[in-house]
C-alpha cells in the first residue's frame, strides 16, 4: 500500500474520530443539563475514550507526512549540494517572474 493512500485512509479515520467527539461532546452537553451525576460521568468516559483514539489517529495520520517531509529535505539538500549554481539561477529566475508580476499591479 503506498504512502500517500496509508495517510488518506488515516486522515479519514481522523475525521470520523472528530466527528464522534463532537458528537461525544454534544451528548456530554445534555447529560450535564438533564441527567444525573451518573450519566455524566458516562458520558464523560465515553468522551475521553474518543479523544485518546483520536489523538493516537492523528499521531499515526502524521507519521507518514513527516517521513515524506525528511525525504524531500534530504533530496532538495542532496540536489542544491551537488548543483549549487544552478540553484542560483532557478531562484533569480523566480525573484525576476515574481518581481515583474508585481511591478505590473
């Protein structure tokens, strides 16, 4: 399975874990209003539950986004290493694009 389709799947787990605390949230909100002390604390599990999955989601989610973020700087370092002059001159070509571009506004 590649990378990129392991951080779609963990980002949609992420989003029906918010999903559940919000409504985790939501159902703690009225048991505080019409429910007994027993119901909160329920309530107030359940919601803790939630959030500890959550967290370990978004803590799996990310894991593959700050790998792929390592490679690239590695790569961009490796490359502006090996052709440092080259990168001067994509970087002057740029600065002159985006100077000329605001120049005409």
């Amino acid at each position: 399975m590649s990378k990129m389709h392991e951080f779609e799947r963990a980002g949609g787990k992420v989003a029906n874990d918010f999903k559940a605390i919000i409504a985790d949230g939501e159902d703690m909100l009225k048991a505080a209003a019409t429910v007994s002390g027993e119901g909160l604390a329920v309530a107030r599990t359940k919601f803790e539950g939630r959030l500890k999955s959550a967290r370990a989601a978004l803590a799996d989610a990310s894991q593959p986004v700050l790998e792929r973020t390592r490679e690239t700087a590695a790569a961009a370092n490796e490359y502006v290493r090996g052709n440092p002059w080259s990168v001067v001159g994509i970087a002057l070509a740029a600065g002159a694009l985006v100077g000329y571009l605001a120049s005409r506004k």
